[in-house]
C-alpha cells in the first residue's frame, strides 16, 4: 500500500489528514468557528440547477455579525465523468448563518443526488495499487449517511474514484454505468490501514471486473 501524502491513520480517533504540528490549531479554530463541508455525490447530477442555488445561497462576505455566520465548503462528486468538474466550488470558503444553511441544504434536497455535512478539514486520498497498478480515491468524512446502512453510528468515510492517479482512466469512464452500490464505498471510522487496503482493493477489483 502507498502511503497517501494527504491523510494518516490516528489509532485515536481513525482517518484524518496530514500536518500533526497544525491539528491543535485546527481544533482550536473549529471550536471558535462553525465549520461545515456540504457534499452532493450521484449520477447525472442537476448541475445548470446546482449553480444557480450556490449563486443564490453562497456568499464569500463575512456577515459583521461573526457569532452567527457558519463558515461552508461545497463539494460535488458526480459518477459521469463527463459531467463532472473537479473543485468547481471547493476552494472557496463561504460565509452563511444557519438559517441560510438550512435553506441551502433543504433546496439541494429537491434535487436528484444524495446531498450531505461533511467534516470540514477531512478531505484527501487514498492510494493502492493493485498487481502493479496504482489506483487513488478521493476520501471525504461524512458526518451522516443515509438510513440504508444499519449501524448506529454518526459519520462515516465516504471514497470515490478521483482522477489523481492516470491509471484510474481505466476505471473513472464507467462509473455511471456501474449499480449505484459500487459506485462509492462507504468505511466505518474505525477501520484500520489494513482493512482500508483489503476492501479498497477489493471495490476496485469489482468495478475492473464489471462489464458495461
């Protein structure tokens, strides 16, 4: 397994990303500041749609009243490579009141997709390569999921096949074709590096296999 540049194993609290030296600051800061990640994943995402309520929702200005703002990232991940744009909302930094959130997320949900709240510093990739050739995932920390899965557990790690290695080309194609189960792949927290590698491997080598 390669050891992804962006996140580490913490036998303390599971998956996060890199940088020790700058997680006291971090946790310092999010108890200071409401942070969220607002993911939308699916296949054949409304996207004309999408952008028209991040435009009406989102807002880059700081609220004079800070005690009351939520500082929002939004993400998307759509399986149809083609209609997907990498980081077309990521790298900017949103500032909303709660009010305005839910009004966000309630008009996300009127759309197809699963739209969900993200850990807000836990984004990054996870490799492994597979008889000699290097897969990656991008990784994101779901803080809900959706009922169809039993346990009764709060967050779960949510990986889909990113772009950051060339030899995902063979895979990235025809993740719309594919049922919506593989898809995705969902990770309890507490999985360790090994089963992280076993079962990434094996989501893998079932996407490889699947014929469309």
């Amino acid at each position: 397994m390669n050891k992804s540049t962006s996140i580490h194993y913490n036998p303390r609290y599971g998956w996060d990303l890199n940088n020790d030296a700058n997680l006291e600051m971090r946790l310092f800061a999010k108890a200071q500041r409401r942070q969220i990640t607002i993911l939308s994943y699916g296949c054949d995402l409304d996207h004309h749609t999408i952008k028209k309520i991040a435009r009406h929702y989102l807002t880059r200005k700081k609220s004079d009243e800070a005690e009351e703002t939520l500082e929002i990232r939004y993400d998307t991940y759509d399986a149809n490579s083609t209609l997907h744009t990498e980081n077309q909302y990521y790298f900017e930094t949103y500032f909303i009141s709660a009010n305005t959130l839910a009004a966000f997320i309630e008009a996300l949900h009127r759309l197809p997709g699963t739209h969900i709240r993200c850990e807000f510093n836990v984004r990054g990739h996870f490799e492994v390569n597979l008889n000699g050739v290097e897969f990656s995932t991008r990784v994101l920390k779901a803080l809900d999921y959706p009922s169809m899965y039993k346990e009764d557990l709060i967050g779960r790690y949510l990986l889909f096949i990113d772009t950051e290695s060339p030899d995902n080309e063979m895979i990235r194609h025809k993740i719309h074709l594919l049922p919506k189960e593989l898809q995705s792949l969902s990770l309890p927290l507490d999985s360790s590096p090994l089963q992280w590698e076993l079962l990434v491997k094996d989501w893998i080598t079932a996407i490889l296999r699947y014929e469309v």
